[in-house]
C-alpha cells in the first residue's frame, strides 16, 4: 500500500491501465515513436511502452492536472509489465532501514527513472526473477542503514546507520520476497546507476552458484590463493577511487559480490561503460590491464547467459557509443589542441 499524505490519495482505477484501449493505442503510437529503427515486435512493443510512457511522465508537476493519473499509471505499468511492486517511505518496524518519505514529486520522477533503466532490459530476464519472488522497489528519501555486508565494514562499526545509495535484500520470516530499497536523494545520475548495481546483485543471487562465484571473481583479480578483498571504511562512497587499479572504486575492493555488481553498474551506464573502455586502454601495466579486460569479458558472457542471448555484442555497442558521445558533449569546450 502506498501512503500518500492525506488527501492527496490518487484516484482509483477500476480496471488495469494496460487493458485500457486507450493507453494501449498512446503507448503503441509512443513506442513507435521512441523506437523507430525496431521492428513492432510484442515485445519491443511493451519495451518502447515503458520507456515512452516514462518519456510521457519525465518533468511531472505535482501542480499538473494529470499528476495523479500519470504517476498511478506508471505504477501500474511497472507492476504488470515487470512485476515490480514500487512502495514509498521506509518499511515500518524494520530497524536496519531508516528514512524519510519522499515527496510527491520526487516519487514520480524516481518512477520515471526507475521506468527509464528497467526498460533497458529485455522483458523476461526481469520477469524470470520477479515471477519467482516478488520484488519490492522502495523508495526512500535520506536513506541510511545498518543492514550493511560483513565485507563491507569492519564488525565493531556495522551497528551504525550510514547513508547508502541502495539495498538489496532478501526478505526473511517466511516473506520470499526480495526488496531493493533506493535512496532517492541522490542526484538522478546516481540513482540510474544504483537500479543497475542492486539489480546485478539480485539477478546474481538468484542465477549464481556463490562458492564458484566467489572464486570466479577473486581469480580475475589474482592467480595466488589468497583472497584480494579486503573490507572497506564505514560509508564508502560509491566512486571513492582506490590505488589499487585492479578495482574501478574501491567499493569494489570489499567483495566479489561487489566487484561484479560495480563493474556490471559501470557497463549498463553509458559514460561510466566509456570510462571502463578507457581504463583497459590506458593501463600501462598489462597484468592489470588483462585483470580489467577480463572483468568486462566476464560480465558480457554473464549478461548474455542471464538473458539467453538477448543482451549480446549489439547491446553493449550501443551503450559504448552512447557513453564516448555523452562523454564528448561534457568535454570543456573551446579546448583546441597545440
Ligand atoms: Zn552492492
């Protein structure tokens, strides 16, 4: 159930938003709009819906006549066309997460957001974990937690509350659900970014042997038996860089959970999958060079095993081409070389 303020309850709609002709026919012409170079397949059909639907609602107004009916119907697309059960505010009785609602606003544009990322994967690879186990997408304001990996903190720091970007987690106490809880005072960017590192370490759960995982990883990082991650400071930022140049941050240095899903978050983000090509490019020491090589290659033949095929060399291209352009936009104008 979603606790709107008082008197700002969104209406009620009688029946499904998507057996409505009306939006049907909006999202068909929408879609085909947004995604003119794909054939009209079913599928790329409900993709483009999504994503034009979320194009239809970026910018919502809490003052917009349609506000409400906009944001329900967003809400009602996530839900039946990925199976995601979008909740805003923090969960009640439960410690580990604390927060604040968000405002109106800021839940309609996180729902566009989240439409926006999620509409960059085929449909059944996110309906192949969310018709297994709910999955709950909550949206927090001032998000902060204890619930925090043993790899990530050292153990006399893990009962304090530190401002996290995203959960995920499993919901214990015979709940089979899953939960990914974001943090909606970060920057749009981040938020993009954080949907894809918590959706790595949902679809990894779900589709990876740990043990052989876990080994898998902390081979790429290094032939000897010792394992390379270490924990790392209380409340690490997301981009705190590390010297250690066989990790991307050193978040990714805690885990080999959070090795993979950081690398996976820089490669389903377009300037940060052109920053990854970049660093493999300019290392000048090759056993690390072959170190970062070999974590890309890992998570294309792992996107492409997690999605039978449909996330393939294609995908990945347009993603590099998208960062090298956006990339190319923010570069200092009026810089001339000499
Ligand atoms: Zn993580």
């Amino acid at each position: 159930m979603d606790r709107f303020p008082a008197g700002q309850q969104p209406e009620k709609r009688k029946r499904s938003d998507l057996d409505s002709p009306e939006l049907l026919q909006e999202l068909r012409e929408k879609g085909s709009q947004s995604n003119p170079d794909n054939a009209p397949s079913r599928r790329n059909f409900l993709l483009g819906g999504a994503a034009a639907l979320a194009a239809m609602t970026s910018g919502m107004k809490l003052g917009d006549s349609d506000f409400h009916k906009k944001a329900n119907e967003l809400k009602s697309v996530l839900e039946k066309l990925y199976g995601v059960r979008i909740v805003m505010g923090p969960p009640h009785g439960e410690e580990h997460i604390r927060g604040d609602m968000t405002t109106l606003e800021t839940y309609a544009n996180t729902l566009t957001l989240i439409s926006q990322e999620f509409s960059k994967y085929p449909l059944g690879m996110i309906r192949k974990v969310t018709g297994k186990r709910t999955l709950e997408v909550r949206v927090v304001d001032k998000l902060t937690s204890t619930a925090t990996t043993a790899s990530e903190v050292s153990a006399q720091e893990k009962e304090h509350p530190v401002t996290v970007s995203g959960l995920m987690e499993e919901l214990g106490n015979g709940n089979e659900g899953t939960r990914i809880t974001l943090n909606t005072s970060l920057q749009a960017a981040n938020l993009r970014r954080t949907i894809h590192h918590e959706l790595n370490h949902r679809f990894s759960r779900e589709w990876e042997d740990w043990s052989r995982h876990t080994r898998k990883w902390a081979r790429h990082n290094s032939t000897s038996v010792l394992n390379p991650y270490r924990p790392v400071p209380l409340g690490t930022k997301a981009d705190a860089p590390t010297n250690d140049r066989r990790f991307l941050t050193l978040f990714a240095s805690s885990s080999a959970e959070e090795d993979q899903a950081v690398c996976a978050e820089w490669m389903m983000t377009p300037r940060l999958h052109a920053d990854f090509l970049e660093r493999i490019e300019n290392e000048q020491d090759g056993n690390i060079k072959a170190i970062l090589a070999a974590k890309y290659d890992e998570i294309i033949d792992t996107y492409k095993r997690w999605s039978s095929g449909k996330i393939d060399a294609a995908f990945w291209h347009r993603i590099a081409e998208q960062g090298k352009k956006e990339k190319l936009l923010a570069a200092p104008r009026g810089a001339t070389r000499c």
